[in-house]
C-alpha cells in the first residue's frame, strides 16, 4: 500500500517538474477533471478522499458539469460520494476492507467504455466483476438513479460587464437539449431592478456598482427539476466618461524675452455622471474647466488634463498643442515709390498715396504674417527674412502725426512715424481792370514756390471773396488764370486764396465803373427831317468790351436836367435821341453820364 502512495506521491513530483520546466501551466479543462476522478479509485491509503471535493467542485464548474451531462446523454452518471454510497452499497473505504477482486484490478485508473458500462442495465458493473463494491467515483448506469434525466445546464449574463443604469439579459443554456423546459424560476441578488422573473431570458437593471448574481430553478416540481446557481455575475460600473475635448484657440504665439504670453485650454463636450472635477499638469494647475499657461519661451506646449465624473470614472483627452515662437526683428521704411522705400519718417501731404516697406527682417523662417496699422488703416503682410515688397497705402485726409506700426500675434516689430501736411506755398495774384460790381472778373495766380512732387501737377486751393469761396485747380506749372464773380457792390474787399488751411496769395480788390470817355459826341441835323439828333460818337476810351459788353446804358443830360437814358454801343453809336432845343435863347449844356462819370459833354447855343 505504501509502495503505491509512493509511487503516486514521486510521479506526482515528476509531473510537476516535467511541467515547469514545460513552460507555464494551464488551467484544469475537462480531461484533468476526469484523469483525476479515475486516479482516486485506487488510491486505498486514503486518496479516495479527495474524490468528493472533486465531485463538488466539477458541480460548481460549468464546464464539468457539461462534461459529466454530455456522458450522462451516452448512458453514463458520474456520481457524488453519498450517491455511489446509495447505489453500491459502500463507500470506498468500505472497499478496502472487504474481500473481492483483486487488488490490481482496483489500482489501476477507471476508464468508461461501451465494453465495461452499458447504458440502460439494472445493476452496477465495474471493469473487473459484477460483486466488486462501487466506490465514490464509480461510473454507473442513468437507471441506477431513474429514468428521468436531470436538466443540467449553465446560467450567464450577456452582457458580463454593463455601466451603472444599464441592463442585463440572464440566460440558462441545457447541456442535455433533449430535455424540455418547461419553466424558469430566476432570483436575482439585492440590488437587482427585480428581484425574481420566470422569464427564459430577463433582463435587469442595476442601478448602483457593484457584483451582482442570480439563481434559477429549471421545471419546478417536475421530476426534471434543477437548481443551478449561475457561477458568472455582472460587474457593475460606473458611468464613463465620455466625449470630452481640450482645445485652445491660440495654436500659435509670439514671444519676446521681455513679454511672456498666456494660453488657455478649455475641456468641453463631457458627458456622463455630472458633476465632473478637472485635474490638470504639464504646466497647468488648477480644477476648473478651463486652465491657463504662462509662455515665456520658443516651444510646442500642450497640458494634460484628467476629468472625472461622480462615479470616480476617469477620461484623459489631448489637449491641442500651442507653438510659441520667438519675434522677429525688421526695420519701418516709407517712400513715395515702391524703389525709393527707405525713409524712418516722411511727410506727405492729406489723402496722398505712399509706400511701406518692411526691411531688413531677421529672424523669419520662410515667410510669416504680420500686421500693419496706421492712419485708420489695417493691413495683414507676408514678411520674409531681407528686404520686403513695398505696399501702397493712402494717406489720411486730416493732418496731424500718425505712427504706422508693424506687429506680429500683439507683439511690435517696428515702427515709423508719418507726417500728414500741406506744404508752404507763396505766390502773387491780381485782377484785370476794370473790376466792375458784379462782373466776371479775370483772376490771376504765378507759380506758386515750395511746391512737392507729394501735391502732384495740379492742386485744390481756395479763394475766400467777400465771405464766399471758390475752389481753384492751380497747376504746378503755369498757376492760375480765370474769370472770378466779383460783388455788385461798389467797394473794396480783401480776398485770399489758401492751401490745407496755409495762405498762399492775399490782396484787395476794388468794385468801380470804368471812366469811359468819348470826343466826337454832338449833334446831328437831318435836314430831310428838319430835326436835330443827339448822338454818343464811336470814339470810347476805357471801354472794354470784353469785361463790360459792348453795350452801356447812359443819361443824357440837358444841362443838370436827365432827358433820358440811351443804349450806347460800343462800335457803332447805337441810339440817337431827337431833340427839341429850348425856346428861350441862351446857352445849354449837354451831357452824357455813365455811373455818375461823364461821358462827354457839349454845348448848343439858342438864339431867339
């Protein structure tokens, strides 16, 4: 007997040996469960012990159990220890102590067959006699027990892992499908949304975390009644956290060593579980939703952030990542040309095109986009390491200093000052004669001095005459030649003429009727008429007829008494008037008057 414990206690080691140094050992599958059923049989020093802890354990194993069903459905029963006690008779320690069969016979392992177990027979058989005294383990007809076959069979969730407020399905899978079921008796653990069903497959709600199982009774009552405790549960978890993103809208940055930059991230999009908590690093402390880094450095910056939501699930999203460059240095030019673009200042004149220059930038990798600003004027530029392209901009039409800088992402780079001006510029004017009221008077401006190429070939200047104003297009070259509306009044005004505010020519000018004078006024007689006519001549001085017309109203005069008032023509006498002499003898004087100037005058004398 010692021999035998022996043997199996060194094979045994040997086995163990020979599997580590295998590799890594494998769980027990079925044919380990059946090697080790059968080895207890001749193990009569006390192994035989270890058969009804097998047996209790291949109940609790579903696989076991499947295995044990599927030779039940071949005609064979593997037994429990109180079992094979009820159908032989004895128990295997019994055995040992009774005479029979020889002690070969019984230490060799049980092996079922069709030649040594037959299904459906009345009696119990073993490998050697029928006398042979059945033990723990053995093998021994379905009728030893009954007719009716057990429905064994295996109880599972789907799914085996579900989050907090989720569902469940149960369901029981027979070994032996021949069998019907008939009815389904499930309890389910604490905590489960029901706690009994007779639904083949119920599905549960769990609303907390936790390890939840369930129970069911196959056909109560009927003889084919079966309990099987489902050996899987349902993890409960929490509720994940779900859908969250990190993003910050400054992707890139700017900084200089005397000027740091922030960036901000902000997690958004979370679902699951509220309320969430935030715990952020890499540079970012704090648990609110959004965090804030300070850039002082050149660098790709990106934080981490971890949210977790009231059920302690976490979720780690990627925070986009910031690029933080250092700034680029370039100098501020201005020209009136894009090739003459080198000026640190200029001065130009109200509403006049000029050009902007970014040059002698360093520090730029390929190109990079700045902006400009100034004068009311907003640009974004490409700047390249070097000398730039100069881009055309348009002076303000309001004069004072405008500073033009160029920046990149708020940081400055440069800057130019920009004077908006009208220059300084003196010239002569005067008027033709005579400046009669309210005549269209010729008006004449020279050359004007300091005049710039800024102001172009032709400028707008102002003449201010008796509080009216006239608009003047004065060229560079030749001034300013026309005729101007002068009062209607006789008297003196001062007028001047102005540029962007600044006097360019001031004067006087005086409203007056020319002195027309005229020798060969008299008298006519027509002796076909027997009458005497009065006529004004064709002889004028001081009258031009381009500033005046060539026609003139004029009061004839005998002597301080008007006769009337005649259309005097400038070329060719125009009216006559007939007189009639006085009847009284003497000396008469007659005169022609234009504004109060005379004429001429002549005298008639009348004798009785």
């Amino acid at each position: 007997m010692k021999w035998v414990f022996l043997s199996a206690f060194f094979a045994c080691i040997a086995v163990f040996l020979w599997a580590c140094d295998m590799g890594a050992i494998e769980a027990k599958d079925l044919d380990d469960e059946m090697a080790l059923l059968n080895y207890g049989e001749f193990n009569e020093d006390g192994m035989a012990n270890l058969i009804p802890d097998a047996m209790a354990a291949c109940n609790d194993d579903p696989q076991c159990v499947a295995a044990m069903e599927k030779a039940a459905g071949n005609g064979e029963v593997f037994l429990s220890s109180s079992e094979a006690q009820e159908e032989g008779g004895s128990s295997a320690a019994d055995s040992s102590s009774k005479g029979g069969s020889s002690s070969s016979a019984q230490k060799g392992p049980v092996v079922p067959s069709s030649s040594s177990i037959q299904a459906d027979t009345t009696s119990v058989v073993s490998s050697s006699s029928a006398a042979t005294p059945v033990s723990s383990t053995t093998v021994v007809s379905s009728s030893s027990k009954s007719t009716t076959p057990i429905v064994n069979g295996i109880c599972s969730p789907t799914p085996a892992s579900v989050e907090r407020g989720g569902s469940a399905t149960w369901k029981y899978v027979a070994i032996n499908s021949s069998v019907t079921i008939e009815s389904y008796d499930w309890t389910f653990d604490e905590g489960s949304s029901i706690t009994t069903s007779n639904d083949a497959t119920p599905a549960v709600t769990y609303a907390a975390k936790g390890s939840y199982g369930a129970s069911v009774v196959i056909n109560k009552g009927l003889a084919t009644e079966k309990e099987v405790k489902c050996q899987s549960k349902v993890e409960v978890t929490g509720i994940k956290v779900s859908g969250c993103t990190c993003t910050t809208p400054a992707t890139s940055l700017v900084v200089s060593s005397s000027k740091s930059k922030e960036a901000t991230w902000t997690v958004s999009g979370c679902t699951g579980a509220e309320p969430f908590t935030y715990a952020w690093g890499g540079g970012i402390s704090g648990t609110e939703a959004s965090g804030t880094m300070t850039i002082s450095a050149k660098g790709s910056y990106a934080p981490t952030v971890t949210v977790t939501n009231s059920d302690g699930m976490t979720m780690s999203p990627t925070c986009n990542s910031v690029t933080a460059s250092e700034l680029p240095g370039a100098s501020c030019r201005f020209g009136e040309h894009n090739y003459d673009a080198n000026k640190s200042s200029m001065s130009v004149v109200p509403g006049q095109t000029f050009y902007f220059k970014a040059a002698s930038a360093t520090g730029i990798t390929g190109t990079a986009s700045m902006t400009l600003e100034g004068g009311g004027t907003t640009k974004t530029i490409s700047v390249a390491n070097g000398d730039n392209d100069a881009v055309q901009l348009t002076a303000p039409t309001t004069t004072g200093s405008y500073t033009y800088t160029l920046s990149m992402d708020g940081e400055e780079v440069c800057t130019a000052p920009l004077t908006v001006e009208y220059p300084t510029l003196t010239t002569t004017c005067s008027w033709g004669t005579p400046v009669m009221p309210g005549a269209s008077v010729q008006f004449n401006m020279n050359k004007c001095s300091g005049w710039t190429d800024a102001m172009g070939d032709n400028a707008t200047m102002v003449l201010t005459l008796d509080g009216k104003t006239t608009n003047l297009t004065v060229s560079r070259w030749n001034g300013y030649s026309g005729k101007i509306t002068v009062p209607d009044e006789l008297g003196t005004y001062s007028y001047t003429v102005t540029y962007g505010g600044k006097d360019v020519c001031t004067g006087f000018v005086t409203t007056a009727y020319p002195k027309i004078t005229s020798t060969s006024c008299g008298f006519n007689f027509h002796s076909w008429e027997n009458k005497y006519f009065f006529t004004a001549g064709s002889s004028f001085s001081n009258w031009d007829a381009n500033v005046i017309g060539p026609n003139l109203s004029m009061d004839l005069y005998q002597d301080n008494e008007k006769l009337t008032t005649l259309s005097v023509n400038r070329y060719s006498n125009g009216d006559m008037y007939q007189l009639t002499f006085p009847t009284e003898p003497g000396t008469y004087t007659y005169r022609l008057d234009y504004q109060g100037n005379t004429v001429c005058s002549v005298e008639r004398e009348v004798e009785e």
